[in-house]
C-alpha cells in the first residue's frame, strides 16, 4: 500500500495543533484588551467630572431669541417652545 500525505492521525494531530494555537492567541488577547479596558476604566475614574460651563447672560439671551424664531417660522409648536424656554432657564 502507496500512502501519500500524512495520514488520519497526522491530519488529526495537525488540526489539533492549529486549534490549540488559535485557542491560545485569542486568549492572550482577550486578557490584554481586558488590561487595556481596565487601565482606560481607572484612568477616566481618577479623572474629576468636568460641568459644562455655564451659558453666558449674551448666550442665554441668543438661544431664547434663536428658539422663538424657530416658533415664529412654525417649526416649533407653542408646547416646545415652551419647554425648551424652561429648559434654558433652569439652567
């Protein structure tokens, strides 16, 4: 009997080999992006949590001239004008 290639068991222990590498790669790299998440997790935790700033008198009085032209064209209804002018000034 002429064999050519390896055989069952050879093609079997291959496979396995493949398979075992491939397991053990994306291992190392689940635990790296996992150190990477954490690293960036306490990096953002250390940082103090920033407030926006406070809108200018000028600003607030530009945003309420800007939200009732937008009610005077009718883009807005006189309901979210309404909210959106609550919105600002309790700001």
């Amino acid at each position: 009997m002429n064999r050519r290639g390896p055989g069952l068991l050879g093609v079997a222990a291959r496979t396995a080999v493949v398979a075992g590498t491939a397991s053990a790669v994306s291992g190392r790299v689940q635990q790296r992006q996992q150190a990477k998440s954490g690293e960036r997790d306490a990096g953002q935790a250390a940082e103090p949590q920033r407030r926006a700033p406070e809108p200018s008198p000028d600003d607030l009085i530009g945003q309420l001239e800007r939200l009732g032209a937008l009610k005077k064209q009718g883009i807005l209804t006189d309901a979210e004008f309404a909210a959106q002018k609550n919105r600002l000034l309790a700001e």
